[in-house]
C-alpha cells in the first residue's frame, strides 16, 4: 500500500472516530507513523474493507489488528497434505 492510500484510510478511520487521533499533534503524527509502519505491507483493497466492516459494527475506533487484512491461506495440495499426515477434504 502507499502513503496516498493509508492516508486515505487513517482519514476515513479518523472520520467515523473523532477522537482516533490524540489532540496533541506529536502524538497524533506516532499514531499516524505507527499505523503507517504496519499497512505499509497490507492489500489495500482488502484494508478498505476490513474497515469499512469496522465501522458498520462497532462503536469504538479500531486496533490495528481489527483492520489487518489477513493473507491468504495457501491451499494444499493433496500430495502435501499427505506428507504432513492427512488429507483435509
């Protein structure tokens, strides 16, 4: 993800939450810098939707690990799945 895009997402999160950012400006930028330093290797398109859900159910503004888009889990093929003991099918 770039900048413009978690700009835009700590922007669309500060929007639902009012209060996702501390008053006080140094503060506000670690929070900013903090988040940035984890969505920077996130899908964004994904991202967006993780926080979007957010917002529609729940009251409070989100950890970061509410909104991490989850990588996909790579699917087994049966010859690996019997080499690591079973076949899940």
């Amino acid at each position: 993800m770039n900048k413009k895009e978690m700009m835009e997402l700590l922007t669309m999160i500060e929007n639902a939450y009012p209060r996702f950012y501390p008053d006080d400006d140094y503060k506000a930028k670690q929070k900013a810098d903090l988040w940035a330093s984890y969505m920077k290797d996130w899908d964004y398109e994904r991202t967006k939707r993780n926080i979007r859900e957010h917002i529609l159910n729940v009251q409070f503004e989100p950890k970061i690990s509410e909104v991490k888009a989850p990588k996909k889990k790579k699917r087994l093929s049966v010859d690996e799945q019997l080499r690591r003991g079973g076949v899940n099918i």
